[in-house]
C-alpha cells in the first residue's frame, strides 16, 4: 500500500460531511476541487483508493503521533476539523 502525497504547497479548504438517509449514516466528505487538484490519483475512476483515519485524544498524543510519522517518512498527515454550522 502506498501513501498518497500531495503534488504542491500546503492548503485549507472546507466542505461537509452529508448524511445518507438511505444507509442512516455520516458517510460521506466531499471532496473540494482544490484538494482533488493536490492528489490527481483522486481522479481516476478506476483507482481503489482507501485511507486510513486516526484520532489522538489530545495536543501531546497528536504532536507525539506526527513525530514519528516525520521520523518514519510515513507519509503527511491531513488535519481534519469538525465543526458545527
């Protein structure tokens, strides 16, 4: 498994999360343009892409966590903020 890397500089973006009746699940991110940009593998239909989501408790956990990604070179974490409107 290969971790996608994004092609340029750093961005912010923002979109949200939609429920699905259907399924009654939080299940889908849309992904913004800017990002999608960022990672042209996003484009291809026919790629499986899958990601892999971690949630540190707190700032210690979270900076602990991103330090041994750097040390690994494992790849650039993606921040995600959840808010309500």
């Amino acid at each position: 498994m290969q971790i996608l890397r994004p092609e340029s500089d750093s961005l912010e973006s923002y979109g949200k999360i939609s429920y699905q009746e259907s399924v009654r699940a939080w299940n889908t991110i849309r992904i913004p343009k800017v990002i999608l940009e960022k990672f042209p593998q996003l484009k291809r239909k026919s790629s499986i892409v899958l990601f892999k989501l971690e949630f540190c408790d707190n700032y210690d956990n979270t900076i602990r966590r991103i330090v041994e990604l750097k040390e690994n070179k494992k790849g650039v974490p993606l921040l995600l903020y959840l808010f309500e409107e």
